[in-house]
C-alpha cells in the first residue's frame, strides 16, 4: 500500500512531503524518544508520534520510514514541515491516539 | 571488494546548541554510503552511530568534530569534542541514564539510549574522556563479517 492510499483511507490530513506519497508502506513503530526510533523502527514502516520539532525529519530520514504520522492531532512545527517538504517525507496529521492509528494500519495493510 | 580503489575521508564541524541542523553530518554520511552502493544494513549501523555521536556532541559537548574513513573493510567513526567530559563513564553507558535538560527532553532527546546504540551497532567501541577537556568516541564497522543487530 502507497502512503498516498494510507492517508486516504485513514483520512490523514497532509502537512508536508507530497511528492514522496508513492512510496510503499509496511509496518509501524510508535515512538517519541528519538534514540529509540532511529534504532527499533523498521525500514519503509510508518512512524507515529506526537513529536513535532525538526529533528522528527533527520530521524525519518536516517532510519528510512515510509511516513511519520503526527497523532492526537499535535501540530506540527513550520521548520519541521519545511524540513519534510524538502527531503521528501510524508508528513500526516491524524486526530486519532497512536495506538487506534496502529489498530487501523493493521487492518489495512 | 573493489568499488573504492582509495580511502574515503570526510571531516564534519558539528555545530552546540544548534538542534535545527542537528543530523546533518550523518545525512551526508548517509547519502555518500548509499551512492557508493554500499550494504544498506551497514549503512544503517553506521547511521545510527554517526547520528547518536553527533547528537551527544551538539546536546552534551557545545559541538566538537567528526572524521568519518571508508575503506574497503570498515567505515571508522571518529567523534572528539572539547566538551565537559563524562564524570562516569559505567553510568554513561547504561541504557535509560542521562543527564540531557528539559529542553533536550522536550525535543526527544534524553532516553539515555545513545551510547547504548553506538555500542551495539558498531563493531568495535572505544570511548575516552577527560573532565574539563573532553571526550573522543572511535566507532568501526566491519564491512565484511561484522555484527548482526537485530
Ligand atoms: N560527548 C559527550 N560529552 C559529555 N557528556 C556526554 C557525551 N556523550 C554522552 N554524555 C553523557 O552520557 C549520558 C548518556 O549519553 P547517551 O547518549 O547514552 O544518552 P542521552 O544523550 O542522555 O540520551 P539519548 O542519546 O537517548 O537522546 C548523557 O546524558 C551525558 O551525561
Ligand atoms: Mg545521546
């Protein structure tokens, strides 16, 4: 399933990032400690957190996730969506918690 | 191997204080290894370590450098800064303990996960410090029958 199809289904909204909808998602890692992202989420997963500054960028770059998901309907930072529209990150926004976004991924992909 | 016929040599300023640009350096590293072909579970372990050294130097040390050597055997990862130093060093290297602030908290930094990290993802770990002078973490990365990290 592409991010693109994701955030229809799920109706997440669209903070940044557009041009890379295509990539294909599998999996998600919930997390806000940014050590523990970069090293136990998975390559082409869906991050979701509800950590909204500049570094959530370079840790979705560095650890190669398909999307970061926003949840609790947090807002996100203007550098961080500048950062994501510019490196080609997904950004979604989602007024859902973590855990009924990851209830929902897996019935979907 | 024979993709790189000569040593590969990059040196990084890394900036304190300046979170915005944190990650830049391993961004780069990154992007180097992945044009050079390289194994992307190397790849990967080499990222999680420049990353984590590069953020104990912007969040611990006010900045510091990094010296990065790709050879066709290892990637080696050197970091130095010329920061506070660490008092305790058996400490420092349990997961959960840190003394990040509020502020680095607050930006997710602080799961005292980082030297941890480099430990577990690099292949051979060698760390040194000296109060009021300093710290220097070297990192090697076999490029061939190095670690398997889950
Ligand atoms: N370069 C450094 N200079 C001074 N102190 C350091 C340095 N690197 C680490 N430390 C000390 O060691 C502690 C543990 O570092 P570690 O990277 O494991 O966790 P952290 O940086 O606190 O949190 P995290 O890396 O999970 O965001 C730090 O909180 C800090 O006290
Ligand atoms: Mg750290």
């Amino acid at each position: 399933m592409t991010v693109q199809e994701l955030a229809i289904k799920m109706e997440f909204s669209v903070a940044a990032g557009a041009k890379a909808f295509n990539k294909e998602v599998c999996g998600c890692y919930i997390g806000d400690l940014l050590s523990r992202v970069i090293s136990r989420s998975k390559p082409s997963g869906a991050w979701i957190t509800i950590m909204t500054n500049v570094n959530v960028a370079a840790v979705a770059l560095l650890s190669d996730v398909a999307c970061v998901i926003l949840a609790e309907d947090v807002e996100p930072d203007p550098p961080l969506i500048e950062r994501c529209d510019i490196e080609g990150i997904p950004l979604l926004r989602s007024k859902l918690d973590a855990y009924t976004i990851a209830c929902g991924l897996k019935e979907i992909i | 191997m024979s993709f790189l016929s000569e040593l590969i040599k990059l040196v990084y300023q890394v900036d304190g204080d300046d979170f915005t640009a944190a990650g830049s350096a391993s961004s780069d590293v990154k992007r180097i290894m992945k044009q050079l072909g390289m194994d992307s579970e190397i790849t990967r372990r080499v990222t999680i370590c420049m990353y984590e050294g590069e953020m104990n130097m912007v969040i611990h040390a006010k900045g510091g450098e990094a010296f990065v050597e790709i050879d066709d055997e290892k990637v080696k990862i050197l970091m130095k800064d010329k920061g506070p130093g660490i008092p305790d060093l058996n400490l420092a290297m349990q997961e959960g303990w840190t003394t990040a602030d509020e502020t680095a908290r607050n930006l997710g930094f602080g799961a005292g996960m980082g030297l941890p990290n480099m430990k577990r993802y690099s292949d051979e770990f060698q760390i040194e410090t000296k109060m009021g002078e300093g710290t220097t973490v070297t990192m090697q990365i076999w490029l061939n029958g190095g670690k398997k990290v889950a």
